[in-house]
C-alpha cells in the first residue's frame, strides 16, 4: 500500500472558500443561491484597489493619466466583469440634445481639472476615501472562476502593477484573500509536519530511551499519516484552512496510542518474559482498550458530520476518517516491527517510587473524597455561570492575526471607504406597486436607506433610488444638491429617459421586469453578534414603518449568511456532542452492562468541557463556529483516559480481586500511563498554539487546557464516582471476559 502511495502519488490540493461555512440546512442559503445570485450575481467576488499618490497630490495630472492606463489595463483582463472607479463615472445631463454623460474627472486641462474638484466631493467615501487621500477600484470579477483561475487573475493584476511601477495603498477581496490564505496555510501545513515529528522524537527519547522505541514509532505513525492523507487525497478533497491541525492530530494521537502498548510491553519483558511471548500479550490484553480509545476520538471528530456547515462536515469525517486508518496501521505494522527488531529486557528496571507516589495520592483522595466531589461541584457550577456570560461572535476574517496585513487593508477599507463587509437587501414591489420604479414605491425604498444611513453610518447604497435620484440630478443640470427623489412633476418628466438610464454602466439593481432589485452598500466588519442586533431593528423597521402592498424587504447576502452560521453555533455544537454522548454512552452500557457505570464514564468528562467554557470567559474568547466544534472534539479525545481507567479496573475486577484493591491497582498502572499520554496530548496539541490562525490557535489552547482538566478528573474525581458503586460491579462482573 505504502509503495502504490509512492508511485502513484496524489497530488495536494489546497483551497480555500469561506462560502464553506454557510449553514446549508438555511432556507436563507436557498434563497440567495435560487433566487438572488441568479438575478443580481454574487456579492462575494469583489476585489478593492485603493491607490494614493506616495510622491505628491492625489488630483496630479500625471499621476491620474498613470492610473487610469493601469485601469484601463485591468478592465482588458479576462475575467473581470466591471470596473468601476472615479474614471470611468459619468454625471448624466437632460439638456436639449436629450440625456447626455460628462465624465465627473477631466484632467486634460488645468482648469477642468480645477473644475471637477467640486464634482468630486459627492463620492467621498464611496470611490474617494474620505480624508481624500486615495482613489478606489470597486472591481467585480466573474463569478464562476475556480480557485486556480482567480489566483492566475489575480497574479494578472500584480504583473500590472510591476510593470507600471505602482502599488496599491491596500487590497481587499475573495480572490487576494484566498490567494494569502491558501499560501499561509501550505506554510503551516509543512511548519506543524516538522514541528510534529520534532516533538514526537523528544517524547519518544525522553520514554524509551533506546533505538527500537524510537524508529519504530516513527516509521509506523509516518506510514499511517501517508496512508490517511493519501486517502483524504485519492478521493478528491482539497485541503483547507481546518487541515493544517491534522498532521498534528494524527501524530499525537497516534503516539499516544503507541506509548501505551510500549510501555506495556516494557513491563511484560522487565517480569522476564521472552520478547514472542511479551508482544503477544501486550497485544492481545491492551489492543481492546486502546482500540475503544481510538474509536470514540474518531467518534468525537466524526460527530462532526452531523452539523450543517460543509467545512465542519468535511473536517469531521475526513479526520475521524484518518485516526482509523491510522490505527490500522499500528495494529498491522507494529506487532512484526517489534519481532525483526532486536529487543530484549529494559536495562533500568521501574521503580517503586512512583507506585509509592500514586498509592499516596489514592489515600488522601479516599480520606477526602466528600471535599474533592464538592470541590467539582463547586467549580463546575461556576463554570456553568461564567458560560452563561459568553457571547456568540463572529468576523469574517477571524482566523488571521489582527496585525496581519490583510486585516490592516480591510481595517483601512471600513475606515475610509464605508466598509469592505457587503450589505444586500432584497426589495420587492408589493401587490399595490406597479414597478419598484413607482414613485410611492421610491418613497418607501428611501425610508429603507435612510434607515440603513442612521444604523451603520454615511456610506453609499445604490438602488433603484440611486437610478431615480441620477435623473433628478441630470434633470438640473448635473447639480449635486438635486441628487434626490423627485418632485411629482419632475419624476412624471423623467419617466421617458428610464431605459436609457438602464441601460447605462454599472451595478444591476433592478431585473428586467422592475419587478425585484436590491439596495447594495457597504459596512465595516461589527462582527455577528452587533450586525445581528442591527439586522433585527432594520427589520422591525420595515415590519413597522414600510407598507407591504407597496415595497417588500429581505435581508441576504454572503455575509449575512456567514453571520447566520456563527448565530448557529449553539445548535452546532449540540448536534456534535449529542452524537458523540450517545455513541460514548452506547459503549459504556454495551462494556459493562449498566446505565450507571455509563453514566460514570460521561461524568468524568462532562466537566472539562463545562471548565473549558468557563476558561474561554476569563480569557475572553467568544463563542464561534470555531470554538464551539472544539467541545465535540475534546470529548472525543478526553474520554479515551476514562475509558482505558475503567477498562483495567474490568480486567482487575475480572481476576477476582476485591473493588478496592482492583482500583488501587488501576489507579498505580493506568494513572502513570495516563499522566503521560496526556502530557504528550497537551504538548502536541500546545503546538497548535502558534498557529496564525485563530481557529488553529484556538483548538490548540482549548484542547490543551481541556486535557489537563480531563486528567484532574480521572485522577481525582473518578475514583471517588466509583467506591459507591461496589454492588453494581459485584452484579455485573460475574462472568469474566477478557477483552481480546
């Protein structure tokens, strides 16, 4: 398998879309792609250029001539649908040769270029930043480019900037930022692969000590991830910005799994049994209970698929998916590693100075057992009040460092510019409107916009308003003060210059019926949770204060729908931990036969995440998709401790010893194992941290922080769930079963 990989080696492919992180169980999902996108286009392929003048005055004649033959360079691009900028703007005018155009910047002459300065004023902040210290290119690419054809677009644009020898001040779109993306997350891809395997040789060294206990690993967890990527791969998917965390996943999970078997066989070959004997063993007692760890962390990331956001779907499976085959490949390379290998008896025999520890640790847990269950109680009850505390909140361009250059280009964007978040509202006429171009139906489109003025600020919003207000402009001889909805006489007046006025350049607001059209417009980044707030008073507004026979409003747009998914996250997170509780549940009843032993096992585990939540408010981390999923996962991961506890407390019980003394010898051998599995879990998933991306550095931190609350639970709190429960095991464990 692994030589078929290696001649027949796929291809990675990295993408990124953030469209994959739309809730598609939305029915708003369904009516912008059915019904919006197919009338006014995407509202997501978009690139803003911003261009100042670094040597001198931004109105230079010089310059101007030097930026318009870059965007007339730009516009001759295959790709680009529209252009639109301060050049190309014509004011239009009703004289006595009909309605003509005049451009709004003339720089061939000294003196048209003095006049248009007071042309120039009306765009401030729209194609004009606002201090007047740039010019805008609102480019709309087309909508049907595919990952490959948007980066070569874009590698098109920067080849016009250097042969023209100028830089834009800022850049903000979809195909900049997954250009910057994609190559951000191929860099981390390849740092975390290195920085995986560097801390696995630590660990490896750090326990074993010896070359079999450290080639062997490294050879078989280096198979099992060629063998998971190579499927992810084979079967078509792309990998993306959640990726970059799995070669780190697969290893240290991997790891943990082996350090569990080596470390058993290590004492099987201290007892002094041959090497044939002590692999048989090791892998005939430990292979159940490392396989149910394996299996509820695959559960825990598979649980994943059952959300209704694609990325999260994808991310689930795919990992889940990767832990499995990874597994197989332990179980089917290690066993005849281990025979070719020359191995023989440890040279440094375990001392009792760790049983001694632990033995000690047990006793002042028994003696305090009623303090250490109030103490759980008395933290988690407060984690439980700190979680209420935490808000849901999103942005768009959460996963990037907030010093990151991109986020600095949209923060300059949102500044000077109005926004660089789109705003879209879907308008349509009511059973009373003739067309949306009705001049009662205008009046209330103005009551909608000015509302829209009054929550996010002065900004451009063009509409079917804008065509009307044009006209009136037109109609007064290109006077900005006209730029306005008309009188009755002046709108009946206009009524024949309508199609002409259609039929000129720029966004499409109106279908060809009149029926439909759109406000468009621009906002800065507030986040999900204060665009959620405003969202809801525009709406109240239009409920309230618009008539429906008249004019019809829908919020829509894909930064609506992103905000939608972050709103979700609280119906996410509890599909994914309820699958994961249910299967985890499953298993315990099915392993022991008792609801309440079933019950012990999710205890134990129940309360990092509720600490987790708890930590996230002291920290101020807020509550998103990509914090939310990181709960199903620490469950996954977490339970496997409780698992492996309870699973030799079985085989202890089932060689006939009493309750206390099977878990004493429980709590001896598998708290050791324990304790280092999780500080390897912790290391591995700490190296996560240094990711730039926030989804990344979050599953890091959480799930580190996480780990160590999962093994303060095992350690302290299980034991004390157990000793009460000493009829139940005298019930259930009267016939043993070794697990095989």
């Amino acid at each position: 398998m692994t030589g078929l990989l290696l001649i027949f080696r796929p291809i990675p492919k990295f993408d990124y879309d953030f469209e994959q992180f739309f809730p598609h169980d939305d029915p708003d999902l369904s009516f912008y792609r059915g019904v919006y996108e197919k009338n006014f286009g995407s509202d997501n392929d978009y690139l803003l250029l911003a261009f100042s003048n670094r040597e001198g005055e931004l109105l230079d004649s010089a310059f101007l001539s030097h930026l318009a033959t870059v965007k007339t360079e730009i516009q001759s691009l295959s790709g680009i649908d529209t252009l639109i900028s301060i050049f190309d703007l014509e004011i239009p005018v009703v004289n006595a040769f009909g309605l003509q155009t005049f451009p709004v910047l003339d720089w061939s002459s000294k003196q048209n270029l003095q006049n248009s300065e007071s042309k120039l004023r009306q765009f401030k902040g729209s194609l004009i930043a606002q201090d007047g210290s740039s010019f805008l290119f609102l480019i709309q690419n087309d909508s049907q480019l595919s990952k490959k054809e948007g980066d070569q677009l874009y590698e098109e644009i920067l080849g016009i900037f250097d042969k023209q020898e100028i830089e834009p001040y800022a850049v903000a779109g979809k195909i900049q930022t997954q250009r910057d993306f994609v190559s951000l997350m191929q860099e981390e891809f390849v740092m975390f692969i290195g920085a995986s395997l560097g801390l696995m040789l630590l660990v490896l060294f750090w326990v074993f000590r010896k070359p079999w206990g450290i080639l062997i690993p490294i050879l078989v967890l280096v198979i099992g991830i060629l063998w998971a990527f190579g499927l992810i791969l084979l079967v078509g998917k792309p990998l993306d910005i959640m990726s970059v965390m799995q070669p780190t996943i697969f290893l240290i999970v991997g790891l943990s799994a082996l350090i569990h078997y080596f470390t058993h066989l290590i004492k099987k070959l201290d007892t002094g049994l041959c090497k044939d004997q002590a692999i048989q063993d090791t892998f005939r007692e430990l292979t159940f209970a490392v396989a149910l760890t394996v299996f509820t962390t695959s559960i825990g990331f598979i649980s994943l698929y059952f959300t209704s956001i694609p990325a999260l779907k994808g991310f689930g499976l795919w990992t889940g998916i990767g832990i499995l085959i990874l597994f197989l490949a332990i179980l089917g390379i290690t066993p005849g590693l281990l025979h070719a290998f020359p191995i023989g008896q440890s040279n440094h025999k375990l001392t009792s100075k760790s049983d001694r520890l632990f033995v000690f640790l047990l006793q002042k847990i028994i003696q305090r057992r009623k303090m250490i269950a109030l103490s759980f109680l008395a933290i988690s009850t407060l984690g439980l009040c700190l979680t209420s505390q935490i808000k849901i909140n999103g942005y768009l361009l959460d996963n990037l460092p907030l010093d990151h250059p991109i986020q600095q280009d949209f923060a300059y964007f949102d500044q000077q510019y109005g926004g660089s978040n789109p705003i879209e509202l879907y308008l349509e006429k009511g059973k009373d409107g003739k067309s949306l171009l009705d001049l009662s139906v205008l009046k209330e489109i103005e009551k909608v916009e000015g509302k829209l003025i009054e929550l996010f600020g002065e900004g451009e919003y063009i509409s079917p308003l804008s065509l009307v207000k044009t006209l009136n402009q037109a109609q007064n001889q290109g006077n900005p003060k006209a730029f306005s909805l008309p009188s009755q006489g002046q709108y009946l007046r206009m009524n024949r210059y309508f199609d002409q006025a259609l039929s000129l350049d720029g966004p499409k607001v109106l279908s060809a019926d009149r029926m439909t059209g759109r406000i468009t417009g621009r906002s800065p980044d507030l986040g999900s949770l204060q665009m959620g707030k405003l969202r809801a008073e525009l709406i109240n507004f239009c409920n309230q204060e618009i008539n429906p026979n008249l004019l019809k409003v829908k919020w829509t747009g894909t930064a609506h729908l992103i905000d939608r998914g972050h709103e979700s996250v609280t119906r996410q997170m509890a599909k994914g931990l309820g699958v994961a509780f249910l299967i985890v549940g499953l298993i315990g009843g099915a392993l022991f036969k008792s609801w309440r032993l079933s019950l012990v096992l999710l205890i134990p585990n129940l309360i990092p995440l509720i600490w987790m939540s708890g930590l996230m408010w002291l920290l101020g981390i807020e509550f998103k998709l990509t914090t939310a999923i990181l709960f199903t996962v620490a469950f996954g991961i977490a339970v496997d401790d409780t698992i492996h506890f309870i699973s030799k407390l079985k085989l202890e019980l089932a060689k006939g010893k009493n309750l206390h003394y099977a878990i004493k010898r429980t709590f001896i051998d598998t708290g050791k194992a324990i304790v280092l599995t999780s500080v390897i879990l912790v290391s591995g998933f700490g190296l996560l941290i240094f990711s730039q991306f926030g989804v990344t550095h979050f599953t890091g931190l959480l799930i580190s922080f996480s780990l160590i609350f999962a093994l303060l639970a095992d350690l302290f709190l299980l034991p004390v769930l157990l000793f009460p429960l000493k009829k139940v095991w005298d019930q259930k464990i009267k016939d043993p079963v070794h697990p095989r």
